[in-house]
C-alpha cells in the first residue's frame, strides 16, 4: 500500500498486510472506518479458475508483473523486520 485510502478502501478485509509506517498512521487515525468489503459482495463476483503451469506463464509473459512481484516481496521482508524490531521495542 502506498497510502491510507489505498488500506481504508478494503475495510472490511480479513487478512491485508499493512507496513509499520501506515500502520502506526492508523493507529493515530481516530475518524470513522466505515466497511466497504463484505463476504456477500465477494460471492457476486465470478472466480477466476487459473492452474499453477497458466500463472507462471502469465508471470512469465509479463515482465512488469514478475519485476512487481519481487519488489513486493523484498519490501515485505524488509517491513517484517522492521515489525519485529517494533515489536521487541
């Protein structure tokens, strides 16, 4: 996530992996978090039905997606240990 209203616009989300940064922002934000996700407007949605072999190809067609990918994953280890010194402060 880049911003808050990027984080706020999934309100309602079970699981979404937020940095320490935005996530001490949220935690001073004290305004109102309506929901904007519900389980019953997940269901109206079609599923998408894509096989391992079909993704890493598509990954693969893709240098954006597959550049993309890594970043986000460099910088999720990076803010996990920034999580973890956080936490053991």
């Amino acid at each position: 996530f880049r911003n808050l209203g990027e984080i706020e616009a999934l309100a309602g989300c079970d699981r979404l992996t937020i940095s320490p940064d935005l996530l001490s922002a949220l935690a001073d934000d004290s305004g109102p978090l309506p929901r904007q996700l519900t389980p019953s407007m997940a269901s109206e949605r079609p599923q998408v039905e894509l096989n391992e072999s079909s993704f890493r190809w598509s990954m693969n067609e893709d240098a954006m997606a597959t550049e993309k990918l890594a970043e986000g994953i460099r910088n999720f280890a990076a803010d996990q240990i920034k999580l973890e010194q956080l936490i053991q402060s």
